[in-house]
C-alpha cells in the first residue's frame, strides 16, 4: 500500500503529541517555543494548537494589536528604515501569532525587494503590510498584489516599463522567481509579459496605471494568444502546472524539510492544486500530517536568523528592543527589508559561516551576560527560568535543556556542562555552585550562553 | 635557487636587515624570514581599499593648470600653491603629501580616468558594478574577489584566502564554494577559555561534537572550522611586534589589522578594507580633506611597517571609488554624484606613474568625465599579472591588461 506523507498523523497514547513535537511544530509555525506555548499545546491537543495558529480573535490578540498600532502612530517614524526594522522586529517578538510574521518573512524573501535600492522606507513598510495581509491567503492574490507594489515597481525597474521601451525585469523574474520557475517559459514569453505589464507604475506611495504608457496590443504568452495585460498574464501562469509545485516545494523547504523527496514534493503539489493554491488549507494540512512529524522532519533544518534570535527572545522570555534585535538580524545575515539580491534567501546552510557563527556567538553573548539594565540591553528574569532553590549543576543543566532543546541531549553532552559549570578558572566550584547564589547565576548565565552557541541549537 | 638568489639581492636594505635578524629570532620567525625572500605569485597579496560614497576625484588628483577646474569651481577649487605638484599638469590634494612623495618614489600608479560604459550614478547599483565585475542588468551574486578565489587550489587545512577587514561581507567577496571571513567577527568567537584548560578542552568538545549526519553534521563541521580560523588568527597577530604608529582612525585600525594578518603568513591573498564619508553633496572642503589626510597617513604608516616587515615587494594596494562627482559644484558647497574618477595602486612592485588620460573638462557625458579606462583592465592586470587567476574567466570576458605591476 502506497504511504501518504501528507496523510494525517493521529497522536495516540503509544505515540502522543510530547513536549519535544510540539515544540517542533511551535518552531516551525512560528519563532522559538517558550515552556508556557509548550505546556499550552500539550494541554489542548495537536488539532486545537493548529488552529489557534491562525487565530488572531481572541482577546489578547486584539489588545495587542491595538497597543502596536497606536506605538506605531505616535513613535515609529516609518521614513527611517532602522525604525522600520525595529518594529517589525519587535512584533515579531511580542505577537501571539507567530505565524503570519513567519509567513510574511517567507514571502519577503520570495518577492525579494530591498531597501538598498527603493531607498524608501515608507515603501517598504506598505510592502510588509501587504505581504502580512495576504499571508496566509490565496497565491494568486499575493502575485496580484505584489504586481501593483510600489516598492516592487521600483525594486524590478517598473517605472522604466514603457509601451516605447519595454523593460524586461519584472516580467521574467515574475516567471522565473515568483512563479513557474525558469526552464517553463521562452524569452518571447519574458517579452510579451513585459508588455503586458507596461504602465503599471507608482505616484508616490500608490499603484498608478498609465495608460498611455500601456502596450495594449495582441501578445503571445505560454501558447495563448490575446490583448493581455498584466492582470491575464497572472491568471495564466496561475494555471502553469509548474507554479502550484514551486510554491509547494518552497512551503515544504521553509516549513518540513530543507530537502524533501520527489514523491512528497508530488503529494505536497497535488495538495496545493486541490487547494485551489489556499495557503491556509495547504498549511493547516502540513502541520497536521505524519511527514510534519516523522523523525526526517525533525530538527533537520536549520534556522534562519530570525528563528534564531528571536525565537531565543520568545523562548527565554527576553526583553530587548525592536531595534537591537533587528540589528541582530543584520549582523548574522538577514537584514529585515534588504534580502541579498532578487533570490531573497538561500536559507539552510548557506545561513552558516565563520561570520554568522560568529554573529550568533556574540547575540548569545548579549542575551545570556548582559547585567546592565540599560533601556537597550538584554533583560530576562533568570529566577523564572531557573528557580533558584535548584542548586545541583546537573539539575541546573537540566532545566535548561528541557526549556532549549525539550530535553533533546545526550547524557554526555549534559555531563560536560554540568562540569564546566564547576570549573575552578571560571570562579566556581561544586561547593561555591551550591552554596552561592551569585556563583550559581553566574554559571547559569555562561550555561544559557554554551546552549545558545552550540552546533544542536542552530538545528531548528 | 637562482631566483630566490636573484630577489634577495635586489630586495635591498629592508630585505637585508630583516634576514639579519634571523639568528637571533625564535625558530618560527627564521622559518618565516626564508619565506619572505621567495617571491612568486603565492605569496602576493592585493590589499583593496574602498572609498565608499563616491570620492570626488577632481579635487583628489587636480589638473592645476585647466582653467575649466577653477571656472566650474569657483569655491571648491583648491588653491593652486597648496596643490601636492606631481607633474606640471596634475597634483594631488594638499593633504596628500605622503602619497606625492611615493610617486616621486615610483611606488603610485594613478589610472587618471577609470570607470565603465553606461555610468550609473546610484550608489547601491555602482558598488554592484565594481563588486561583481559586471555591467549587466542582473548582476551576480558572486564578487570579483570571490569568484578569482574559487578558482585557486586551496587544501581543507589552508586558512582563508581572503578577509574582510569591514564590518560585514563586502560583495566582491562573495564566491561560490567559500565564505570568506569578516575580521572584526572572528575576534568575538575566540574561545573565553585557554585550550590548553581542562575546561578549554570540554568547551572545545562541546562546541565541535563528534562527526554527525545532515544538518548537526554540517553544523558540527562549521563550528570546527570557525574555531580553527579564530586560533588561526590569533596566532598569526601573535606573531606580529612591531611598534608602528598608525593613524588614530577606523581606516589605520583596518590597515594595522592588514599589516598583521599579512605577517602572519597565513597564505592570505586579499584583503577588503573600507573608509566611509565621501559623499560629500555638502560643505566638501573640510570633510573632503579630514578624510583624504586619512587615507594618506594611513598608507604611509601601512607602507612604512610592511617595508620594516621585509614585505613590502609582496603587497599592492588597489585604491577606488563607485564613481566620482560632478565637475560643477553645487549650491551646498559641496558635488553631487558624477561618474569617471581615478584609481590608485601602490607599492614596491607597482610602475608608477600616471595611467591613461586625464578626462577632459571640456567635453562631458551628461555634465560628467567620461572614463577612458575601464575598471575591468585594471582588476585584469591585478588578477592575471599579481594574483595569478585567469582574468577572462574571472571576468566573463577578456580584458586588456595595462603595465601596472612588475612581475
């Protein structure tokens, strides 16, 4: 009998949704997975959790909201891109739905667009906005959307898209990048596309279209015949058997598996085809199925610099602002609103390098020693993580993997930090560890610092 | 060795004292003296230094004697007395007295008039254009640096051919199938224990872990690599004493750091250096000067410990800018941004002297000099003639070489 990867996976007594899978779906889902969110998912079932991923009505929530739009109103200056950075960032901190932040990310990255050309953080900050509304939604909304963004008729030369002198940039990074994927079109499909999209230009911080500008005459594109503009251009590629598969194979790449297999790419693109290409449905599948949560899923990616850093935050409960986080971001490789080049992200092992370690490292470094209580320091309450009658260092070891990892390390990795712990050239000892409460934090602190550095914690 | 024979004796009384010392230097350092004297293209390092924002090259090299200079500026023009005189034609910026002594030393190549076809005068689009080597409208993603590089044999154990001494990653860098390493970054990973701690040991094991498969396995891997390069590192600036003063600047921080890494013998190639502040659309004169006295103090100290190190035939300096400015001055006292402007390349082995044609004042593209030289000449007479990297396949397409450095 042919398995389905996709097929649902039922926790049952023998194989229950535990701390370790539901911290797996948190980090995926979402940055991080803090021991309440844990608890929380144990307690109300893999079916529940998933739907509260997209839940966005209860009260929380909408206090939330209303809190950031009103910071945002009054101390946010959207023109400046290092503001614009720090508020993202710090709602990607706070939210309690993850989710659509992530899924802003991903397509961020997908219909790459950066600062360091538009040279307009106003721009930007409309991009996000539309990126997060339509985050979970129909794809072809978001292509629809994207097409008529400011900042994207900037980024790929929309502008200088003129029924006198086409410019081909959008139209083939449309196909190339945001849809079919190269291989599935001609260079006379690049040109048509690009005359279908003539016109389509910005005033300001608003979709304009010129109609003087506009080619309307007949094009040839993908076999069809037609006076297209750039909304038909759209749908046709809707229908390209290529698209629902690269945008399957992208949710599976950012969401399951750095490498999936050819036959769960096939059920992953069946699946968004039957969606009719619904985000929602396709995601609320993946998070529910036996491919999600089977032993090649987990832990085998690795994490972005934002699922580093701030899920870190959310994990430890750390208090930082928007801005510093954000500069964390930059400094390890994802700067917020200036993806490398039109691919956006390679991701995965490309996120690892002497460089970016080094980054993590000292973001660790940070986060873990930083006693100063500045408004832009690291702050969190260690007591809450550890309580501070625990006085074993293995014992201290202990509950911090259990929050980290869910517990997932070898006894002989723990056996090392335990000692370290207790080690003279560091200022400790086993009996300054147990009887003294500044020794003991102290070492707690260096302890959180090794976990965040290690190999193991930039698997996601 | 007839050659090694042959360098050794024309190295003159730097290369001379340097060896002298050899016997009364720990065995490290004598081993390193015997390498100093071979010279061929492994051992040659190019040092680029970015001036980034645009320098305005026509107050930089100045052509003292065209009327059209003081007519298109009437307050940014320097004064003709205070000029640093090269030739009887152009002179360099009063604040550049060091570099006026080194071209009268033949150690400075000025290429007078360097760009590329269709300028573009966006900042983010330009550097694009000289960190990748490529005029298309979709650049890539590698640099020029990187993709030299990744054409050089380098065995697993061999430190990295090239660094950064910036902040972060600069674009020229960027290769294929290596990450070349941020400097500054490198002295946060080292270790807070010694190695040679018991602790050192533990945290050693638990930051490399034993061989593993997929994703931990490259992690593990990685991590191994970046503690290496950090002890790498900190040996190689171990081995560097010397008292030389650099300028008090981030431009003399950069170029210590050089000076160290290249005495270090790690078997570096390049090295990425950046000053920052030449967009100077406002009130040019002062800054314009602070930051020209910068770069020229600065190369002086970088010359002076290289030539004391017995290494100063082993780097050449490659000195650009993503464009120039404006020949008219505007309303701010100060130049918007242009296109053509000038290059330099320093250093023992460099033919000094001036290269190709001052641009001519008179007639402009768009307000702006129109280069006769195009920057992808001198990055293939760099690559062919110093680095020893196929400049055609580096470049995507064959370039002429100029006479710019001895062999």
């Amino acid at each position: 009998m042919k398995s389905a990867w996709l097929a649902p996976w039922s926790p049952t007594a023998s194989d229950p949704l535990d701390a370790r899978k539901a911290a797996h779906l948190l980090r995926r889902a979402g940055f991080g997975a803090s021991p309440i969110e844990v608890d929380r998912a144990l307690k109300d079932g893999l079916e529940a959790t998933v739907e509260r991923l997209f839940d966005e009505a209860d009260d929380e929530s909408k206090e939330f909201a209303r809190t950031f739009e009103s910071i945002a109103g009054t101390l946010v200056d959207f023109s400046d891109i290092g503001e614009l950075r720090g508020w993202w960032a710090y709602r990607m901190v706070k939210t309690r739905v993850p989710l659509r932040e992530k899924l802003a990310l991903m397509w961020h990255g997908h219909f790459a667009t950066s600062v360091d050309k538009v040279e307009n953080s106003e721009l930007m900050h409309r991009q996000i906005e539309t990126l997060r509304r339509l985050a979970w939604g129909n794809f072809r909304d978001l292509v629809r959307a994207i097409a008529r963004d400011p900042a994207m008729i900037v980024y790929l030369d929309g502008e200088s898209n003129t029924k006198a002198h086409p410019n081909e940039n959008f139209g083939r990074e449309l196909m190339e990048l945001f849809t079919c994927g190269i291989g599935h079109y001609s260079e006379d499909d690049v040109k048509s596309a690009a005359r279908a999209f003539t016109g389509w230009h910005r005033e300001g911080v608003e979709f304009v279209f010129k109609a003087d500008e506009h080619d309307d005459s007949r094009k040839r594109f993908l076999g069809k015949t037609g006076k297209f503009d750039g909304g038909d251009i759209i749908d046709i590629l809707m229908q390209h058997p290529e698209t629902p598969r690269r945008i399957a194979t992208k949710m599976l790449r950012f969401f399951a598996h750095p490498d999936p297999s050819p036959e769960v790419i096939e059920e992953a693109t069946a699946l968004f085809v039957r969606t009719r290409l619904d985000v929602k449905w396709f995601l609320r599948d993946l998070f529910q199925s036996q491919y999600f949560f089977s032993k090649d899923c987990y832990r085998s990616r690795i994490s972005s610099p934002a699922e580093y850093v701030i899920g870190t935050v959310r994990t430890l409960g750390v208090r930082w602002a928007g801005t510093q986080v954000a500069e964390q971001l930059s400094n390890s490789g994802q700067a917020l609103f200036a993806p490398p080049n039109v691919k956006g992200w390679d991701g995965e092992t490309r996120w690892i390098n002497s460089n970016s370690l080094a980054s993590r490292a000292s973001t660790a470094s940070q986060l873990a020693f930083f006693e100063d209580d500045g408004p832009w320091s690291a702050n969190y309450d260690l007591g809450a993580l550890v309580d501070s009658s625990i006085s074993e260092p293995s014992e201290v070891v202990d509950r911090l993997t259990q929050i980290l990892f869910q517990g997932d390390l070898s006894d002989s990795t723990r056996k090392d930090l335990a000692e370290l712990a207790v080690t003279p050239s560091s200022g400790s000892s086993p009996q300054g560890f147990r009887e003294d409460p500044t020794i003991r934090s102290g070492q707690t602190r260096r302890l959180i610092h090794l976990l965040l550095t290690m190999p193991e914690y930039q698997a996601c | 060795m007839p050659t090694t024979r042959r360098t050794f004796l024309t190295q003159g009384a730097a290369g001379l004292s340097f060896v002298s010392l050899g016997g009364s230097m720990p065995g490290l350092f004598a081993r390193v003296a015997e390498a100093s004297v071979d010279s061929d293209a492994n051992d040659h390092v190019l040092v680029v230094l970015e001036l980034a924002g645009g320098n305005d090259g026509l107050n930089t090299v100045v052509p003292f004697e065209d009327p059209l200079y003081y007519k298109n500026r009437k307050r940014l023009s320097l004064p003709k007395d205070e000029v640093q005189k090269l030739t009887n034609l152009v002179g360099l910026h009063p604040m550049m007295g060091p570099l006026a002594g080194l071209f009268k030393e033949g150690e400075l190549a000025i290429v007078q008039g360097v760009g590329y076809p269709k300028p573009d005068r966006s900042h983010f689009r330009s550097m694009e254009i000289w960190h990748t080597a490529s005029v298309e409208s979709l650049a890539p993603s590698t640099g020029w640096i990187g993709r030299c590089l990744d054409s050089v044999e380098t065995s697993g154990d061999q430190a990295p051919r090239a660094m950064a001494l910036t902040s972060s990653t600069p674009q020229a860098l960027v290769a294929e199938h290596q990450v070349f390493p941020v400097v500054a970054q490198l002295d946060t990973f080292n270790p807070e224990e010694d190695a040679r701690l018991e602790s050192g040991q533990i945290r050693r094991r638990l930051m490399t872990g034993p061989e593993a498969s997929g994703s931990l396995g490259f992690l593990r891997r990685q991590s191994n690599a970046v503690y290496k390069m950090a002890d790498q590192l900190k040996l190689a600036t171990e081995r560097y004493k010397t008292g030389m003063e650099y300028p008090e600047s981030a431009l003399g921080a950069q170029l210590k750091r050089a000076a160290q890494i290249i005495a270090g013998r790690m078997g570096i190639r390049v090295l990425f250096a950046s000053q920052d502040g030449y967009d100077t659309h406002a009130n040019q004169l002062e800054s314009h000067a602070r930051l020209l006295g910068e770069l020229a103090s600065g190369l002086a100290a970088f010359r002076k410990d290289l030539t004391a190190q017995g290494l100063a035939d082993q780097v050449v300096v490659m000195v650009f800018s993503e464009f120039g400015r404006r020949v008219d001055e505007n309303a701010s006292l100060g130049t918007d941004h242009g296109a053509a402007s000038n290059l330099f390349l320093l250093g023992r082995k460099v033919k000094g002297g001036l290269v190709g044609k001052y641009p001519s004042l008179g007639e402009l593209g768009e307000g702006d000099l129109i280069y006769n030289t195009d920057f992808r000449s001198v990055y293939a007479t760099l690559l062919d003639q110093w680095l020893g990297c196929p400049s055609e396949k580096t470049l995507g397409q064959k370039f002429p070489t100029l006479g710019l450095v001895q062999s």
